[in-house]
C-alpha cells in the first residue's frame, strides 16, 4: 500500500507546484495600469500632451501626459481647471517616462 501511495504522493504534488507555476508567472508578465487623480493644469491640443497636478499619493506632483492619437480633437482649454480621473499605461509613475492615458473605446 505505501508503494503505491508514495507515487501518488509525488504526482500530487508535482501537480500542485505545477500549477502554482503557472499561476505566479501570469502574475509576474501582466502588466496593469495605475488609475490616478488630479486637476488638468494645461492642454496642448496639437501635441495631445496633458499637464495634470497629480493627488495620489503614489505620483504626486505636475506632470505630463500623452493623450491617444484618435483623441487629440477632443483636447481644448476648457479642460483646464477641472478634476478627472483617468489611467495611464504603467503600474507605477516613473519621472524618466512620457506616460500614455489609456481610454477605453
């Protein structure tokens, strides 16, 4: 009985560590978007950069962001002042970067 058992034991458990392989490895490659704060400071319609004063803790601070191509047109002066909430296309905000907003179509 422990013969067969042990075997079972063992298979059992290079299926679990198998698994878990699988499960840390698709944490590890996936990349999500950091959501943040902040009140729009200055638009640049042609460019489609974005000046925002940031309040999240995480990246606070003035800085710079690329809007998408497709919706520059909607880019005008009028957003200056107000408070959006919006992501951009990195986990964290990193100073040396011109980070993207993401949109949802």
């Amino acid at each position: 009985m422990d013969e067969i058992s042990l075997p079972l034991r063992y298979l059992l458990v290079s299926f679990i560590i198998f698994f878990l392989m699988l499960f840390v490895s698709d944490i590890s490659f996936s990349q999500d978007n950091l959501n943040l704060t902040g009140i729009i400071r200055s638009v640049d319609s042609v460019s489609g950069i974005v000046r925002i004063e940031v309040i999240n803790e995480r990246c606070r601070g003035l800085w710079n962001f690329k809007f998408p191509d497709y919706a520059k047109d909607d880019l005008d002066n009028s957003m200056v002042g107000r408070r959006v909430q919006f992501t951009i296309d990195s986990p964290v905000c990193d100073p040396k970067r011109l980070h993207s907003i993401v949109l949802e179509r």
